[in-house]
C-alpha cells in the first residue's frame, strides 16, 4: 500500500488497502449505510433504501460480533462495537 508524505495511509488510484479484520468490518458497515440510503454506491450514486438488506447486514455484523469475541484486540472490539450501536440507531430512524 503506498501513500504520501502527508498522508501515508492514502491509497493511490486503483490501489486497494490491505484487507484486515477492521477494513473488512468497515466494508460491512459501509455496505449497510448504502442500504439505509445514508451512504453513496462504489459509483458515487445515492442507493435506494433497503431496509431488507441493511437488516441483513447489520445481523451479519453482530454474529460476526459474537463468534469473535474474546478473540478480537480492544481497538477492534471497540470498533465492532460502535459501529453495531450506529447502524442499529440509523435502521431505527431509517424504519420509522
């Protein structure tokens, strides 16, 4: 992965970041906000809300969740953690 003296983590064009436990959990996330309609596609397009989906993922996420735990460092933890309790908060105001 390479990046620029400002920002070492920036991705170059076309470059994809090192896949990791939490670049995996926050393309999860990322794939449920497009579902909510919060989100733009890969495309930059605004989706059409499923909230079908976005209970899917949401579920996909928290099993992940669980069958991890005690497995996971504190910053995933934490991250697994926040990121459960914001889509949950967005499906609610996405359903009402």
């Amino acid at each position: 992965m390479s990046g620029t003296a400002d920002h070492p983590t920036a991705v170059a064009e076309g470059e994809l970041p090192e896949v990791d436990f939490s670049t995996f959990v926050l393309s999860l996330a990322h794939s449920a906000l497009v579902h909510l309609g919060v989100a733009p596609t890969i495309d930059g397009e605004r989706a059409e809300r499923d909230l079908t989906l976005a209970k899917q993922t949401i579920d996909v996420l928290a099993i992940l969740a669980e069958k991890t735990k005690g497995n996971l460092t504190g910053q995933e933890e934490r991250l697994m953690e926040q990121l459960l309790y914001d889509l949950r908060l967005q499906y609610v105001e996405a359903s009402k």
